[in-house]
C-alpha cells in the first residue's frame, strides 16, 4: 500500500479543517446535572433526560463528554445492572443516530465510550436481516413511518419518491424498519430498548442540534405527540416513558429544545453546532 505524504497528512489534519472530535468542556457536567434536575422537578424519569443528553451530545461528536453523562447518571447507583442498563441505553440511542447524524460520528463516540465504560456488556446483534425476519422487519418499519407521518404518510412517501424512487425505499426499509423501530426481543433483559417515544427524542435531539433542518425537527415534534395520540406509546412490547405526556406536550417540546441547545452552547463554546460548521481557512 502506498504511504501518505506529510503534506497530505498535514493537510489532512490541519485544524481548519476541524478533523477532531470535541473535548468535554469544563462546564459540561454542570449542564447535564441541570437537566436532570429540570427533568425530576416534572416528574420526567431518566431514561428521557439520559436519551436527549445523549443524542445532543452525539450529534456534537464529543465522546469524552458522553463518558461524563454516563458517570453522572450512574453517580449515586452501586447496582452493577443498573449501571448496565444505563450504558446499554446509551448505545442503543447512539446507534440510532446514524439515522439522523452519519455512520463517523456513531463510530467516533461509540468506540472511545465502549473503551472507557468497563461495564458494558457484549450484546448480540438483533439487526441481521435474513429470510426468515426480512418481511417482520420491513413491517416495524411501515408500522413507525405511519405512526409518526400519519395522515401524511403515503403523501410524503410519494414526494419522496419524486426525489429519486428508492429514497423513500430506503428510508422505510433500512432506516425506520432496521434502525429505528426496535426488534421485538431487544431491551427486555439489558435495558437497551429506545422504544417509540424516546427514538422521537432522538430525532428532535439529533436535528436540533445539527440546525438547518427545521422542517425535520417540526415532523419529528409531531411524531412525539402522535405516539400518545395514536397509542403507540403503550402498544405490545413498549415500556412506560415517565414524563412522556408532558415531553408531547407545548411546554415539554420547549423544554426538549431548549435543553438541546444547552448542550449546543456548552460544547461549541458559544460557537454554535459542530455538525456542520464549514471549512473557515483563516486568511493568509
């Protein structure tokens, strides 16, 4: 294999280009705390505040600071499943992100979390597609579009496809029926199961905090408040989201917002978003 120039490689790596995951901020903790003391005051448990913490922080790219919420959601806890469950929830928020966010930065956050959690667990995977689980798989994901979209599901379907015929394909099949909508034995022995109301805090997490995309973060604000209107929230499998109601409710979405861009401010340092900054070459 032939080797990179240093030039190349400094050209690669020039800090412009902005090739580095973020730090931890020395105020990011802080913030976390806050939130899981806004989230207690309204009843909201912490698989909501964890699971929005987590999306943000992700869509950010910062994987030190995923490994201070992790520490500070298992703080108070000696119970070795406990702190499991937390870690287990927190990779499963983040490999849903790859839906929202790209593959780099899942794979960015994900390994230096995994190497810096010593209680996490080896899981098996619950996403190959095969013959057998093919149609089953391709139904979660018809079942979540139409949750979320309806009464404009088959509308958006067919705008889509005006785009180019397979992208509305491919988004249901691979997107909402392999990723996003949970397998049915997934999270009920490691905690790791989203489910239907914490993945739609994921997407308003992951899409607040990229910006530029408001009118995604609007659908997704309204597939929140369809989970509680369509049931979906309680259907077969699902676990109960403390706080959730409120979470669908006008004050609960400000409160979602606000909060991802708490975390925004605190990790860009007043900067705005890493996900899509722009290459800024300071001039010569």
């Amino acid at each position: 294999m032939s080797k990179l120039s240093s030039s190349l490689k400094a050209l690669i790596s020039a800090p412009f280009a902005r090739p580095n995951t973020l730090p931890a901020t020395p105020q990011i903790r802080s913030v976390y705390e806050k939130l899981r003391q806004e989230a207690a005051a309204k009843n909201v448990g912490a698989p909501a505040w964890l699971t929005l913490s987590t999306a943000a922080t992700m869509t950010m790219n910062s994987p030190e600071s995923l490994t201070e919420l992790y520490n500070l959601a298992t703080a108070s806890s000696k119970d070795k499943t406990q702190s499991v469950q937390t870690a287990e929830l927190m990779r499963e928020v983040a490999l849903k992100c790859i839906g929202f966010n790209g593959v780099p930065r899942t794979i960015n956050c994900l390994g230096e979390f995994a190497s810096r959690t010593c209680c996490v667990d080896v899981l098996t995977p619950t996403r190959i597609p095969s013959p057998k689980n093919i149609n089953e798989m391709m139904s979660r994901g018809e079942g979540l579009w139409k949750s979320i979209y309806k009464p404009f599901d088959q509308k958006l379907f067919s705008k889509l496809a005006d785009s180019h015929p397979d992208l509305p394909v491919f988004i249901v099949n691979h997107e909402y029926g392999a990723l996003f909508a949970d397998p049915q034995e997934l999270g009920h022995v490691t905690g790791a199961k989203v489910g239907r109301v914490l993945t739609s805090i994921v997407a308003v997490a992951c899409l607040r905090a990229q910006t530029g995309v408001g009118p995604q973060v609007t659908s997704h604000i309204f597939g929140l408040r369809k989970a509680f209107e369509d049931g979906s929230f309680k259907a077969e499998g699902e676990f109960e989201v403390q706080g959730g109601e409120w979470l669908a409710s006008d004050e609960g979405n400000v409160w979602i917002l606000e909060s991802v861009d708490r975390i925004v401010e605190t990790l860009g340092e007043g900067k705005g978003s890493s996900f899509a900054p722009g290459i800024k070459k300071s001039k010569l």
